[in-house]
C-alpha cells in the first residue's frame, strides 16, 4: 500500500526535496532532511533554520531511537514540521506526538480520525513531553 500523509499543522506541507542525512554535507542549502535510526539529531542543530521539514524513519515499529531524535530537535527549539515515517502504527501515535511529531507517513494507512483519537485518548500524562502538557507529577507538587 502507498504512503499517506497525515498533518496535525496549519501550514503547507514542504515541497523541497528530502535529503538523506548521510548526503547532507553535499546539500548544505536543503529545506528537508531524513533522519534514519543511529543518525545524530543532535548534528541538525546549526541547521535548524533553514530546515522546512525533518523526516525521522521507523523502518521497524519496534526501533525506538526516533522519539529521542525528535526530542532533541524540539528541545534545540525546532519549529519546522517532524513527520515521522515508516512503520507507524496508529497505536503508538500519541507517544509520537509527545516527543514532538505533528506529522505521520505510515506505511499502512491510518486515518486522520483514528490519529485524533489516539492522541486524545491519554489526556493526562506521567512523563515531561513537547507537546505543552503538564505532567501529573507536575500538576500534584507544582
């Protein structure tokens, strides 16, 4: 099945080319990059203006390292759309969307009633996120 492309933004989805991480060197002007598992986040920071879009790839559901680098790159203060692409699975988004993704390719389709309905299904969470809630703990000790 084909790819689809779920927004959780207001604005237009980028249109630039995506470029692999590993030839970012030769593309030092790219609008959008891709992230795969073991690449460094953390190597996008003096980039982090010029850049449009941030693929992070899960080829496999089970293939955390993602979320961290999506963290990261919330936490350096990165405001472009994070699309998380590959093995997404619908039961997961919510925690993508705590670690700061506002955008999903699955590899099988998911609509954009159920990414809805996953992320409100947690409304409380335990855990700092990027997504501007309040942690529990947070809430009960100030």
């Amino acid at each position: 099945m084909g790819e689809t492309l779920i927004r959780l933004r207001d604005d237009a989805a980028s249109t630039a080319p995506v470029v692999p991480f590993a030839d970012l060197g030769d593309h030092s002007n790219a609008r959008a990059v891709r992230l795969m598992p073991g690449d460094d986040a953390r190597a996008l920071r003096p980039l982090l203006e010029q850049l449009d879009l941030v693929e992070v790839a899960f080829p496999a559901y089970t293939d955390g390292r993602g979320y961290s680098a999506a963290r990261i790159l919330r936490e350096y203060g990165y405001t472009g759309e994070l699309r998380a692409v590959g093995d997404v699975l619908v039961d997961q988004i919510s925690h993508y969307h705590r670690c700061g993704f506002d955008a999903f390719a699955p590899v099988q389709p998911i609509t954009r009633a159920a990414v809805d309905k996953a992320i409100a299904t947690w409304p409380a969470v335990y855990q700092r996120t990027v997504d501007g809630r309040t942690p529990i703990w947070a809430l009960r000790h100030g």
